[in-house]
C-alpha cells in the first residue's frame, strides 16, 4: 500500500487508519426486515401501478425535499457541469456514471448534478431487504443478485433500461466508506457494464471541504461536500485489444481522472484488485 499524498489545502476529514485493510469490507450491514426472494420472482423492473406510484413519489420528495436539504446540511457545491453540457450529443443514448461511494446521500447528488434525470443503480441485495427498502427501490436502485437465473433476470432488466435510453450510476467501489478520501480499488465489473451497453462514462468524485465556525458552534462537525464532474470516458475500439483490456483502460482512465479531481497526488491504493 502506498503512502496518501494529497496536494497543498487538500482536506481529509477522517483518521484514515480507522478503515478496514480490505477496500471493499462494508461497514454497515443492515439489518433484514423484508423477506424478498430475490433469487426468485422478483421483479427487478416493477411495472405495477403500485410501483410505478412509489417510483413518482420517491422522485417527487428527492427533488422537491431532499435536493435542497442536500445544499444546507452538507453544503453541497457541484462542479464541472460544464463537462455535461458540452458532450450533450455523446449522452444521446444514455450514460453511465461512477462515484466514489462516501455519505448516505452521495446517488442522489449525483442526480442532483444531472439536473433531475431518472437514473438506476445497482445495489447489494441487502439494501433492499432493509428498512430503507421502499427508498430505495423508489430511487432506482436494482438488488445484484447470486444465482445464474436470477442474474439474467437482472440484465434483462438492464438491457430494456439501456434500449430506452436511459442512464446508469455506478459505485465501482462497490460500498460505503463514509466520509473516506483515498480512492478505493474498482471492479471490473462496472466497465465491463458500459462497454456492453456502449456506453460513454462520466467519473465524478467526492471531496471535502471544513466545516465553518458557525457549523461548529452549532456542534456540526461532518465536512461539507463537493461534487466533481469529470470529462466523460469513451472505450477506444481497437480490435487488437481484447474487451478485458479496453474495460481495464477505461478502469485506469476513471480511477485516475478521480484521483487528480480528488487532490490527490499519489493515492494509497491500486486502482483494482479484481
């Protein structure tokens, strides 16, 4: 492991040696209080009234509650938007973005940043077995299931996502380190993803900020938050290489993209362990 070092004013808000020493060990595992057979008959798109109803009122309370609590309680700055707006024509048939994985409500600032767009995600079954269930099934989120059948199933689900055009976020950290700086190895498996889908990626990257003093007199210790866009990736097609080598391009192309958006100038872990 290498040694962390980050660029003059850079902040790091947490002891980065109270973190576990595998990258991908989640630190909560949430408590099971739905008992959905995911290996089974569920749906991983659902079409029903009842969850296209709860997908409209998730959507409604994020854009209308949650977006501004996002700008007051973490103090969420958003730059790079211009990265979105100048490669518009590349985003005609969807997109994929990836973020480092570090607060409860880090996708949705990604939805905040954008502007609104529907986007699906996929999730540790867990998660959605969770109390946090309808939250975030409503946002988008698709549970990653274990088994063959069921794994179809869930690309299924993708592909008709991916042929309607729609857009994808993925955490290639695969899970949360709150409030974590170092930029964690990624699978593989994310840009194996977006180059099936032929799909442009879109790095962004979390960083911090301290908190004022007025924060801290009010007993608000958490950094504040700034989103960071970067400029979109797109697999190089090269018949020499083959899809492994261009996933791993793309990998290396993001983790260090994030990196340099991050202030880090050397980062203390690879950029896969896959």
């Amino acid at each position: 492991m290498n040694e962390h070092i980050v660029k003059d004013g850079t902040y790091i808000p947490v002891n980065l040696n109270t973190y576990p020493s595998i990258p991908d060990t989640p630190l909560l595992n949430p408590e099971i209080v739905h008992n959905y057979d995911i290996e089974g008959d569920y749906p991983f798109l659902d079409k029903s009234l009842k969850g296209r109803l709860l997908n409209f009122g998730i959507y409604a309370g994020i854009f209308f509650l949650v977006f501004p609590v996002n700008l007051f309680k973490y103090g969420l700055k958003i730059k790079g938007k211009k990265n979105l707006r100048k490669n518009r024509k590349l985003f005609k048939n969807g997109a994929m973005t990836v973020a480092n994985h570090v607060y409860r409500w880090d996708y949705l600032a990604v939805l905040q940043a954008v502007k609104f767009r529907r986007m699906w995600f996929p999730t540790r079954a867990l998660q959605i077995q969770s109390k946090d269930s309808y939250l975030i099934r409503g946002a988008g989120g698709i549970p990653i299931p274990r088994t063959i059948a069921a794994t179809r199933r869930f690309y299924k689900a993708f592909d008709e996502l991916h042929a309607k055009k729609k857009w994808i976020h993925l955490f290639p950290e695969s899970c949360r380190w709150d409030y974590y700086q170092p930029i964690r190895p990624f699978k593989k498996g994310t840009f194996k993803m977006a180059l099936m889908y032929d799909l442009p990626v879109i790095p962004m990257v979390f960083s911090y900020r301290e908190p004022g003093k007025l924060r801290k007199l009010l007993g608000k210790t958490d950094p504040l938050i700034t989103l960071n866009i970067g400029e979109p990736i797109v697999a190089e097609k090269d018949s020499s290489k083959s899809r492994n080598q261009i996933c791993e391009e793309m990998l290396k192309k993001a983790h260090h993209q994030m990196q340099k958006m991050a202030g880090i100038e050397q980062n203390m872990w690879p950029e896969t362990l896959d």
